[in-house]
C-alpha cells in the first residue's frame, strides 16, 4: 500500500438549533489517500485492497479514536472515493471484508454493521460519511453524517478512504426511537 497522505478532520459542536449543547459533540474523520494499484486496469483478485482495507481499518481507527482526545466513541462509519481511472469495486474491496474488524477494535467493540458509501469522483470531491450506534443499528438519535474533501484528492490514480467515529449523537434529538440506553448491543441491531 502506498499512502499519498493522511489528513484528520475534527468538527466540534458546541450550538445547534440556536441551543447550546448540554455535551458538546466531536466528530472525527481519518481519511487516507492511496495510490490504487489497478487504476486503469482490469484485475479480477483484488485481495491486494482486501488486505489494503485491513491496514486503513487499524491506522484510520486508530487515528480516528486518538482525535476523540479520551472521549468514547459512540458512532462509527466508513467512506471511499476511487478516482477516474479506478472501479466502485476496487473501493468495496477496501471498505468491506476486512476493514472492519480493526475499526471495531480501534473503538472497543462495535456490534452494528459499519454504514458506509462509496462513489467515484475526482479531485476535491465530498462524500458523505453514514454515522450510526457502533452497538445497535436502530438507535435513531445517532443517525448522522459527516461530509468530508480533501481538495488534490483523489487524483485518477488514487482512492481516497475515510473512517468517521463521534463521541455521541445528535445534539438535542427528538424524533423517539430506540435510546442509547436501551440497546442491548447483543445483536447490532437493538
């Protein structure tokens, strides 16, 4: 794997909704950006960014939760953008058989699948990191994003890949739903 760059983002939320937040909530979002190595080609094995998805989960996690400064993590997420010249499944084969398994282990434990999206675009391109409970799927107060850029980024060549963890939900919810506290965590959905 070659890493062009690392970039961390972090989003303090102190206000929302003209009300002050009881307790302010950090978003955080670890984006690396790699050269892909079948840029312009057909491969059929695309282990090679299986076991690149594995390496970004560990680095990326772990980046991510040193951001959060001592805080728990409460919401995880994931997010790749291939360059032109690159393939949406050369990103799924980062994101999702192994990625994972190092994120949960970069926030202690995470039962809920991580939710996450992928598109192609070109340099500067956004992409909406999905947010919700790393414990249980349904619990709605934690249903959020977290848009992130990085402006050279990706070039043709490259696949931008991010990790997003917050230290809560969403500040003042109150649309009902299944609360933090009563997850169970047993199955990642309740």
């Amino acid at each position: 794997m070659e890493i062009r760059k690392l970039v961390t983002v972090v989003e303090d939320v102190f206000y929302e909704g003209g009300r002050k937040v009881e307790k302010p909530l950090r978003k955080v979002a670890a984006i690396a950006i790699i050269k892909n190595p079948f840029a312009a080609t057909f491969q059929e094995d695309l282990s090679v960014l299986v076991q690149t998805g594995e390496e970004l989960g560990k680095v990326l996690g772990e980046r991510a939760v040193a951001a959060l400064e001592n805080r728990k993590p409460e919401s995880y997420g994931k997010a790749a953008i291939v360059g032109e010249k690159g393939e949406l499944e050369h990103a799924a084969a980062i994101l999702h058989p192994t990625l994972g398994t190092p994120l949960r282990a970069a926030v202690g434990g995470g039962k809920a699948i991580i939710p996450s999206v992928k598109k192609a675009g070109g340099m500067g391109a956004a992409i909406d990191i999905p947010l919700h409970y790393k414990d249980a799927a349904f619990v709605r107060s934690h249903f959020d994003g977290l848009t992130v850029s990085v402006s050279d980024s990706p070039r043709a060549d490259e696949i931008l890949v991010a990790v997003a963890v917050t230290s809560g939900g969403r500040p003042h919810p109150r649309v009902g739903g299944l609360k933090k506290e009563e997850a169970k965590g047993e199955d990642g959905l309740r």
